[in-house]
C-alpha cells in the first residue's frame, strides 16, 4: 500500500514540475506556490492560458483575460447582473461605466475607465474601441464587486501589452497529455459557437453582453464559444464552426451593405 502512495505522490510531483517548467519557468518556489494557490482559489486553468504569472520590474504579476473575471462572476451565488453604459462627445469614445450587482449588497460596484487612460495604440483597439474599452471598466468592476476571490489580480485588458501572456518553449510531453485531457473534456460538453460578425453595432452591444453574462467566451472577432445553448440567441448559432474559426481572427469590421 506504502509503494502505490509513493508512486501516486511521484507521479504528481513530476506532473507539477512539468507544469512549472511549462508554464511558470521564471518564478522562484515562493512565487510558484502563491500562483498555484491563486489557480486553487481562483479555479482558472493555466495550462489554457485562463490565468498566467510574469515578472515585471522584478516583481511577481498574476494575469488572466476578462472572461477569467466573468466566469469568476457568473459562478458566483451572490452575483445578480451587469450593466454597461458609454459615455461620447460627438462620435469620440469618452468612458465607459460597468455596474455589477450583488444580492448581498444595496449599491452595485462601479468601475468607470477613461479612453485617455486605458487606450491603446493597437489594431484591436483601434477597430474596437468600446468593446476593449467595456472590457477595462468590466474588469474595474467585477474586481471591487469580488475583491475577497479577485484582489490582487489584473486583466490583460487593463494593463500595458508587455502584461499579455508570453510563448513558451516546447511543450513537455506529460503537460501535452494534460491539455489533450482538458480538450476532450471541453469537447464532450458540446460547445455552442454565436457568430456575430454581421450584427449592427446597437444589437451586437445587447448580444455580447446577454453572451458574456451567461458565462460564454469571446474566442475571436465577434465569435464566442458557450458550453450551453442559450435559446435566445439560437439564430446566431452557427452550422459551419470550422469555416467560423478558420476566419475568426480578421479583424476587419463587416460593412453595413453587406
């Protein structure tokens, strides 16, 4: 019995160490520990890039993407909604005000963020200003409305590009098996693609966020992925997922003609 208990904690011992040669090469034991514990409490995946760790200025900084907040959110009993609003001048992007409300709670948290502050001078941003910018208020908001499971922890959106998440290295043959493991475990849930590629701004703004709400993820330009069938939107759901991904990264915006 003694030799099957070693075994077993020799065979988790050298699937964590392939795990942080992997995905955490640059942090020391300390730093390791207090990411693993972050991933524990968090319950976000690192070997899918749900949440990483990078060093900046010598210091450790935990990452993930604003759909690591909202799944946070969404599973959260006490979470009871979000509200998004834009502020312009002209047709200038001015701010934009997350609300996120709480059972347990009178007043929602607000998270305002500013197009001075958090704008980028990136592709992205430039044909998506109000979503990456709605994602930077989400982000502020969800964080003060969970800080006791989010405090300390910062969106890519947010912060400056030198924050997203780096290459690696080959990938170990033991951490290989682990990510096939965790795609057949995603694909036996059925996932469920919206395109949304063809909306109208006003309408598209409605549907991202009844999408992202519902615990769905964004996986490309205006294409998310729900481990559900959300029957509201059962007419975005497309019939040709390997067409969709194949083109779901070009970021021209569809013009209104077509």
């Amino acid at each position: 019995m003694n030799d099957i208990v070693k075994k077993s904690d020799n065979k988790a011992l050298q699937m964590l160490e392939a795990l942080r040669k992997t995905i955490a090469p640059d942090l020391n034991d300390g730093e390791f520990n207090l990411f693993a514990e972050t991933c524990k409490a968090t319950g976000l995946n690192p070997v899918t890039k749900e949440v990483w760790a990078i060093k900046a200025g010598g210091r450790l900084q935990i990452m993930t993407g604003i759909n690591g907040f909202l799944r946070i959110a969404n599973s959260h009993p006490a979470f009871d909604g979000i509200e998004v609003e834009f502020e312009r001048d002209g047709k200038n992007l001015v701010s934009a005000t997350a609300k996120v409300h709480r059972k347990d709670r009178k007043f929602p948290a607000v998270g305002v963020a500013y197009m001075s502050e958090y704008g980028k001078p990136s592709p992205i941003w430039r044909q998506m200003p109000s979503v990456m910018l709605r994602k930077c208020a989400l982000s502020l908001a969800i964080r003060e409305a969970f800080i006791q499971e989010l405090g300390g922890l910062y969106t890519v959106e947010e912060m400056p590009s030198q924050f997203e998440p780096q290459p690696t290295g080959p990938v170990d043959p033991v951490v290989e098996k682990l990510q096939e493991v965790i795609q057949q475990v995603e694909e036996s849930k059925g996932p469920v693609l919206y395109d949304l590629r063809n909306l109208a701004e006003e309408p598209y703004i409605k549907s991202e966020a009844y999408l992202l709400n519902n615990g769905a993820e964004e996986i490309g330009y205006r294409v998310f992925k729900s481990s559900r069938k959300l029957n509201k939107l059962s007419s975005l759901i497309t019939d040709k997922p390997e067409e969709l991904l194949k083109a779901n990264f070009d970021l021209e915006e569809p013009n209104d003609g077509e």
